[in-house]
C-alpha cells in the first residue's frame, strides 16, 4: 500500500487532544522548517550579506536535521510495531530520507564553496529541497494519521513527548550514510549529536535553542519541600489560615 493512499479518518473514542499533541510534534516542525527555508533562500538570491545568508540556513538545516533524527527514532518503530506493512513504509521513508539528507549535504558543500561541489547549482538543489520536503511531510501525516487510529491515548502522549525529548539532543548536520534505524541508529545519531555539537562550536554555527518542555508536576508539594520554596503567594490559603 503507498503512504500517500492511507486514509485520513480519526479513530473513534479517540481523544481530540492527544491526537493534536501527537500531530503537533511530528508535523508541527514542517511550518517552522517552511518558513525557515523561505527566509534563507530569499536572503540567498538577494546576495546581500552572505555570512548573513549561511547562518539562516545552518539555522534550517539544524532544525530539519534534528527533526528527521527524532522521527527516526520515536515515530518509525510504533510504525513497524503496530501498522499493518509497517516494514514497508518505514524502508519507503528512509528512503525519502536518505535522498533528503544527501540533498541537505550537497546544498551545504555549494553554499560554503567546497571544492567537491563545483558542478553544483544552488538554486536547483534549493528547488529539489523543497520538493523533497512537501513529499516527506505528505508521509509524515499519513503514518501520523494511521499511529492516531492505533494507539491509546496515554501512548499517543508519551510518543508525543519522546519525540521532544530525543529532537532536542539529536544531529545538527545531515548524515545519509550513517544507520538511521534500530539500536545502530539511535546510537549512531547520538554520536552525531555530541560530534556536530563539538564542530558547530569550532564553527560558530548558529544553532536553534529549544527551551525545555516544563514538568507537569514543577509546582508540586514535593517539588516544594525538595527545594524548600513553599508557597504563600495564594490569598485563599492565607483567609483560611487567618480564619
């Protein structure tokens, strides 16, 4: 079955809201990595500010390349897991993947004028890029909408969060013949991740920063007394205290 044919339908007695975090952490980073990519190819093609024009887009690639990484190793084994020809749509979208990543690679090497990326016309791998995006988010939504019909709710939410988790420690820098999948490529992307962090800082490659996720339980009673800051700030406990 092609990704694009799967159907769209939510699951009945499915929670609307454990649906949407889901939705919001796999497809969420398409609209920031679109609107990144507008940005820095404007700047490109007017060829004002150059350093200028680089930093957006090591800003782009960083945010798509940790986003690729944390679908790789959060969504794509529910994939396998729990759809019917799962297999087969997570080979068919690391595929997708690896063609996107080799394109991230050669759009790097033309805009920094590596010797090995002569032949390269920017605009055209700018042109593919975007192609290649659109494509890949169509079968983001589609594996999103069938895990959606699947999944409970408690473990749409924790997938949801994983997905957090593991996007903000994972590669800044396309790697497509690294593994990508399975134990090796969990392992393989957190090696990355701490060899891209050591290159981006020798480089003084801007990189995105993702505030941490608050724990849902920071104001807790427990919280309070670990770190012996209790809370007096609420006037109703201060009535009934005075009463």
């Amino acid at each position: 079955m092609a990704i694009q044919e799967i159907a769209h339908a939510p699951g009945p007695g499915t929670s609307c809201e454990f649906q949407e975090a889901l939705r919001s952490a796999v497809l969420g980073s398409h609209d920031l990595i679109g609107e990144m990519l507008d940005i820095a190819d404007t700047r490109r093609e007017c060829g004002k500010e150059p350093r200028l024009a680089r930093q957006l887009t090591d800003t782009f690639m960083a945010t798509t390349c940790r986003h690729l990484a944390a679908v790789n190793d959060a969504l794509l084994p529910e994939a396998r897991r729990r759809l019917d020809g799962g297999r087969q749509i997570v080979t068919a979208y690391g595929l997708h993947t690896r063609e996107l990543e080799r394109t991230l690679r050669s759009m790097k090497a033309c805009l920094y004028g590596d010797a090995n990326a002569s032949r390269l016309r920017c605009s055209e791998l700018w042109q593919r890029l975007r192609k290649l995006l659109v494509e890949h988010e169509v079968q983001e939504n589609a594996i999103v909408e069938r895990l959606t019909e699947t999944l409970s709710e408690p473990e749409m939410g924790a997938l949801a969060a994983k997905m957090h988790r593991i996007e903000e420690r994972s590669p800044t820098r396309p790697h497509p013949y690294s593994p990508r999948a399975g134990f090796a490529g969990r392992v393989s992307h957190r090696v990355w991740s701490v060899v891209d962090g050591f290159f981006d800082q020798a480089e003084g490659r801007v990189i995105p920063y993702q505030a941490p996720t608050p724990h849902p339980h920071s104001d807790s009673r427990l919280t309070r007394y670990m770190l012996g800051t209790p809370r007096f700030a609420d006037p109703r406990r201060s009535e009934r205290r005075a009463s």
